[in-house]
C-alpha cells in the first residue's frame, strides 16, 4: 500500500546567481510544483519549507510562514510547519507529509526547498560553515576535522576493505557528469575524465577537489496528496512505497561502521514495506556528497556485491545508457550542493524520472530506490518509490 503521492514537482537552476533571492527562487519552484500537480493553490492545507543554511533571518521566516503568505495562502493552508535534517531533508519531509495525509491531518502538503550557498555568503563562510557544521565541538573541531577530513576518513576505510582503487572512486563523478551534460539545471555540464578528477588538487587525502560538491544556489519544491485521489488530480503519481531509516552518531567516533552505516538495514525495510525487492527497482538516485558514499550505498542497499560497485561504475553501468542508471541529475558533484537541497533535489529527479518529465536523459523506470544522509553521515535513509503500485 502506497504510503503518499507526489503530484507536482518545481525546480530552478542550481549554480550562483546573485540578482535572483532565495525567496524567488523557493516562490518559483512552488509555483512549479502548484501548477503541475494541477490542483488550485487554495487546496493546499500543509506548507512545509524546509531548513536554510545560508541566513538565520531567511530561515526563520520561512519556519513562521513567509510562504504562505507569498504564495497566497492566507486563511486556506493550515499549517506551516518547517522540517530539517541535513541533505535528508527531502527524504525525511515525504515521510511527514505522507504520515500527515495518512492520519487525516492533511489533504495536499507542499514542500519546498531554498538556500544560498553559492551567493548568499561570501566564500569564507560558506567554506567555515561546511568545515564545522554537525560536527562536535568537544571532539572534533578543536582537532582540526572537516567535512573533506571525514570524507577522506571514510574513503580510505571502504578502500582498504574493498580493494576498490582511485581510479574507481573518482570513475563515480565522472558519472554523475555524463548526466550533467544533459540537465540544463546542473552548475557544470563541461567534460570531466577520471584524470581531471585525480589531478585536481587533494583536499583530505585520497579526496580531490573534483571529488568535492561545490556550494551552489538552488530551490525544489513537490505537492504531495492522497495515493487513492492522485489519479484524480495528475496523469503522472508517483507513489512512496516504502521508507526507513537509521540514526547511527552525531560524532564520527560514535559510528559503528563508516565502510558501511546502516543502509543494509533501512534498505531490508524500506523494500519489505514496498513488497519489493533491489532486483525489481530500475533507477538508484543515490545521495552523493563525496563519491564514496555512493560506492558504500550502492552496496549496503543491496544493488551491488560488496567491492564491487568501484569497478561497476567505472565500466559506465550508471552512465546514460549504462544498465542502472543513476543520480540522473548530476547530483551535488555536478548539479551543485544546496545545503539541504542537494539530497531533495535527488528526490525531485526520482519523482521526475517516474512521471516521465526528464527529457533527455529520461531512462524507462517503473521502480526507484532513493537513498540520503544528512550532517556528518548521521543517518541512513533509503525509499522506494514507483510509478504504479506492486
């Protein structure tokens, strides 16, 4: 049984544009999503924005209804309610609103997403924010631990337990490139060859600074309604069929297992819940900050044997064309790093690709499997989602 519906998706481009506000761009993107689920705006009760990094007063405002107010919602929408948790962010808020219309509580929650990191603050601080965010100031900070620090941490562990090689990590941004080329939203969409990757400039070894996302300006939005209604108001439902999750740490230390976290373990849920299985699922929109993560992700969810997925990805399998593709946007190594919007932008091309609405690199899926992590890698989301109900 589906547990919610998406019928409309909005999205702008990502990358630095200083003339457009962050409140244009989260305005554009609503409005996107509002006219493609086609219903009118007056049937939205749930406005549900979620966290942004780059102002305290443009968070804020958006926790306490700016939106609403904007987009026209005064005395219609109920409720404004604001969810965060990291680059899950997209993931986690498709939970709550389908638990909302679930219980009864909601009919139609839009969700949107706006921040930016690419403009909104100067170099400096966005480079001290995502050196320092989610990260212990008792334990980590003090010892000089960044985020690139921990992605290299992580990096040499799953390669020393796998085998996996250089060459085969940097292969993963090479592949979310290919699909950059042909999304006009993404940052870059210029060639990028695995020799690019490992002769770029090492930022934490082995991690390069190809192999880093690069913060960028960027808002999404999606409407989610009643599976037995959506058929009603959209051609094109996409439907959440299963989803869970783990917490595992705040602080790196407390991890149990870096080469792995707890994908295996959401994944087995998430695809009971769905009445699925990974052999069933067509499209991995994998959540990909750093190109391990998505090594790591395609293993634990159950797509690849373990060691695997370096040499998997290197042989151009996730590529356009390639017999799994995957993270078709180009994600945050491509299309760019949003703050939270990174992982929800994932989320909005899973949506997209299932309503059939990705142009030119639209691939045949019926089945998709999403994966996120938010902070310091604290949590392991995994859901599956589809264009039809098993």
């Amino acid at each position: 049984m589906a547990k919610g519906a998406v019928i409309g998706i909005g999205e702008v481009p990502s990358g630095r544009f200083p003339e457009r506000t962050a409140l244009e761009a989260a305005l554009q993107a609503a409005r996107e999503a509002i006219v493609d689920s086609g219903i009118d705006k007056s049937e939205i009760d749930v406005v549900m924005p979620c966290g942004a990094l780059f102002s305290r007063e443009f968070n804020t405002s958006l926790g306490v209804g700016r939106l609403v107010e904007e987009l026209g919602l005064l005395g219609t929408a109920g409720t404004n309610v604001q969810v965060f948790a990291g680059g899950s962010s997209g993931t986690v808020m498709l939970q709550v609103a389908s638990g909302l219309i679930s219980a009864g509580l909601a009919r139609n929650v839009l969700c949107v997403h706006s921040d930016q990191l690419g403009t909104g603050v100067d170099k400096t601080q966005g480079i001290d924010l995502f050196a320092t965010v989610g990260m212990s100031n008792e334990w980590e900070i003090p010892f000089g631990v960044n985020f690139s620090a921990i992605a290299g941490l992580i990096t040499n562990r799953y390669m020393h337990e796998t085998g996996t090689t250089p060459e085969q990590v940097a292969a993963v941004c090479v592949s979310m490139r290919e699909w950059a080329k042909l999304n006009p939203h993404a940052m870059y969409r210029g060639p990028l060859t695995v020799e690019d990757v490992l002769n770029s400039k090492m930022l934490a070894t082995p991690i390069h600074a190809f192999e880093s996302n690069m913060l960028a300006d960027g808002a999404a939005a999606m409407v989610i309604s009643a599976p037995d209604t959506a058929p009603d108001k959209t051609d094109t439902p996409v439907y959440l069929l299963g989803a869970s999750g783990r917490t595992t740490h705040y602080t790196l230390a407390a991890e149990a297992d870096m080469a792995r976290f707890s994908y295996a373990t959401a994944a087995q849920e998430a695809f009971a819940m769905a009445g699925l299985s990974p052999a069933d699922v067509q499209l991995a929109q994998i959540y990909d900050s750093y190109p391990v993560f998505v090594l790591i992700a395609l293993e634990e969810v159950g797509l690849i044997p373990r060691g695997e997925a370096g040499a998997f990805v290197a042989a151009g399998h996730t590529q356009p064309g390639g017999k799994l593709p995957m993270t078709t946007n180009g994600g945050m190594l491509s299309q760019g790093h949003t703050g939270a919007g990174g992982g929800f932008a994932i989320m909005v091309e899973t949506i997209r690709q299932l309503m059939g609405k990705a142009g030119d690199r639209q691939v045949d899926a019926t089945f998709a499997v999403e994966t996120a992590t938010g902070g310091t890698y604290m949590d392991a989301h995994v859901a599956v989602l589809g264009n039809q109900r098993p």
